[in-house]
C-alpha cells in the first residue's frame, strides 16, 4: 500500500513558502510505501526526514543567505535520493 507524501513538510509550509514553494503543489509529492513513510518520519519532530529539511533551514540561518528557489528545487533532488521508496 502507498500513501501520499509531501517531499516538502507541511510543518515547514511558511518557511517553504516564503521560498516561493507552495508544498501542496503535486510536482512535489510522491507516492511513498507505507513502511517507508513511517520509518521517514518515526521520532520526534516528524523524524530523519523532517530533520533533514530542519538542517538545511539551519544552515541557512548560520549562513545569513536566504536560499533561492532553484537552490531548494535541488535540494529536493537529494531529499528524494537519500529516503528513496524502496518497495
């Protein structure tokens, strides 16, 4: 069984948007396998995968330098690469 998987968190929909994504846009979404989905985000705060994104936030606090959208469009690529759904 699939379920539908936001590849940008929705907990992180404001700081998404002010990048100019809107995180309910299909194109960036997947159908993620159940058991994936939950080892994703099992843990705290939405777990390894909503950690990921909190990092890539931080850096850009410590860094001073607002991401661009095409910046964060790769980052998406890697997202997708590291929590792959594998069945």
């Amino acid at each position: 069984m699939y379920q539908a998987h936001h590849d940008f968190p929705w907990e992180k929909r404001r700081w998404f948007a002010e990048h100019g994504i809107d995180v309910n846009d299909v194109s960036f979404g997947r159908w993620a396998h159940k058991e994936d989905h939950k080892v994703w985000h099992q843990g705290a705060g939405g777990g390894d995968f909503n950690d990921w994104w909190d990092a890539v936030e931080q850096q850009e606090l410590n860094d001073g330098i607002q991401l661009a959208t095409a910046q964060i469009l790769l980052r998406l690529i890697e997202v997708r690469d590291a929590f792959p759904s594998t069945k």
